[in-house]
C-alpha cells in the first residue's frame, strides 16, 4: 500500500471519530448522551463517549486498511470482524465495561471497509455503498462463537422477532439513507437543527432496539409518532419537547437511531474527500 492510500486509510478513520464525536454533541437529544445531560444514562456522560470515540479510531483504520484494494468477500467480512472485537474490547477498557459505541462499531465499521475499497478503485458513489454493505454483510462470520452472550440486541429480536442492527445493514441501511435525503431535501444551512431533523427522520421509523429493551412495543410507537409530529416542523417545538420528556419519564432512549445518525455524519463527510465530480451525488428514500 502507497504512501497516498496510507494517508486516506488513515483520514477516512478520522472522520469515522469526527462522527462519533459530533454524534454525542448534537444537543439537545431525547433521551440520549449528549453535550449537556446525560439523557436516559446513569453510566455515561459526554466525556466518556468522547474517550471510547478516541480509543476506537486505530481499529476503523486498521479496517480501512484491510478493505483497500479488496472487494467484497468473505475473507474481508471476516477480517473486519476480527478487527471489529477487538474495537469492541478495547472500548470497553477505555469506559470501564460500559458499551458506548458497540452498535456504531457495527455500521461505521462495515461503512469505513466499504468506502475504503471504493475509494481504493476510484469508483465512490452512494447508492453502490450501500450495495456494497448489503454484499459484505450477506457473507456469515463464521468465526462468531455459537454460544456466545446474548446482547441487548439479541434479547429484543428473540422477543420481538426483529434483525436489529444485522437487519439494517443487511437491508443497506435504510435508515441512514432517510437521514441523508432528510439532510438534502431541507433548504436551511447545515446546522444543529437540521442535524436533528436527520435524528427525528431515524427515529420515527426505526425499531429500534435500545428502546424495546427498556420498554415495549407501545412506547416504542409512541416514540415513533412524536419524532414524526416534531420532525414535520421547524426545531425547537412542543411535540420535540414532549418527545424529550416522554424518554426521560419512561427511561428509555434511542441508542439504535444514535450509531445510525453517526453513521450518516460520516457518509456526509465523506464528499470532503471525493473527487469534484462525486460530490454532488445524492439518494433518494
């Protein structure tokens, strides 16, 4: 690997942490960490998240890295995998056993690896990323213990019937594309508010897991319908504040919706480092 594809490797896994940080300092958020409460969390804060982000970023180079020049593969899907648990465990040591950022290991891992090999055949566009996703995530892992522990997520999809974060990907995230075409389709500046709008559009149609962990199938429409009502509107609003109120009253928040919109700050990203020609590209829903 050349000097040039080092430096990218390298700048990709910046942005990766740039998003990660950005993502927990959108404030205000419902029931999430963020730059000023610590939402519906007793065992995290903004500076905690900020240190696992940190911790994380050698591991989405290391990844970045292992994707160049590589297509989609089973051999890549494992490799990433790898890499992956070992973010994972040193996250974990970096908090002091608290999952911040397992989910976003998850999507921004697979979404780094992807536009890494892209960016390696000079062939980057949105739509073929999420493509790309689709393919990786369609090669099992089969280094993945069978009786490993049930996560959270786990828990929730044996209940609920539900793919999770596995599903989203495997569907080439549709909810991160939401976000996206959200973003593009508001015609204001980029800022805190139309961040959060991306946030809403998320929340309003997820499942999202974190939230069915905590609570149930009805607060979890109830979340949906407020973040639909708020998002239709200019930010700050009543059926937003409600929304605020409704995670902090039944202790629940959308941590699922949270690694997505992480996600999407680093595909928005990106087009700082896409060829003139690739930066106007868009999505649709």
């Amino acid at each position: 690997m050349g000097r040039t594809a080092n430096d990218l490797c390298h700048q990709l896994a910046q942005l990766v942490e740039t998003a990660l940080i950005d993502e927990v300092e959108l404030s205000p958020k419902p029931g999430l960490v963020d730059a000023f409460s610590t939402g519906a969390h007793t065992d995290m804060d903004h500076v905690l998240f900020i240190r696992s982000a940190q911790s994380l970023t050698p591991f989405f180079e290391e990844m970045a890295k292992a994707a160049w020049g590589q297509p989609m593969s089973q051999a890549l899907r494992e490799t990433i995998a790898e890499i992956g648990r070992r973010a994972e465990t040193a996250m974990l040591v970096a908090t002091g056993g608290v999952n911040t950022h397992k989910g976003a290991i998850w999507a921004l891992g697979l979404l780094i690896s992807v536009v890494s090999s892209q960016f390696s055949r000079q062939q980057v566009f949105f739509p073929s990323i999420f493509s790309d996703v689709q393919q990786l995530v369609a090669f099992p892992d089969r280094q993945i213990q069978a009786g490993s522990a049930d996560s959270h997520g786990k828990t929730v999809q044996k209940k609920y019937g539900l793919q999770g974060a596995y599903g989203e990907a495997a569907a080439g995230f549709p909810h991160v594309q939401r976000a996206l075409a959200d973003f593009w389709s508001r015609d204001i500046p980029d800022s805190d508010e139309k961040r959060l709008h991306m946030l809403l559009a998320i929340i309003a149609s997820l499942d999202d897991t974190c939230i069915l962990y905590r609570s149930n199938q009805q607060v979890l429409t109830h979340v949906q319908m407020l973040a639909a009502k708020a998002n239709s509107q200019s930010l700050p609003n009543a059926d937003f504040e409600q929304l605020h109120m409704l995670c902090l009253t039944q202790n629940v928040s959308p941590g699922g919706s949270a690694d997505l919109l992480a996600a999407s700050f680093f595909l928005l990203s990106i087009a700082s480092v896409l060829p003139k020609n690739h930066q106007e590209v868009r999505i649709s829903e």
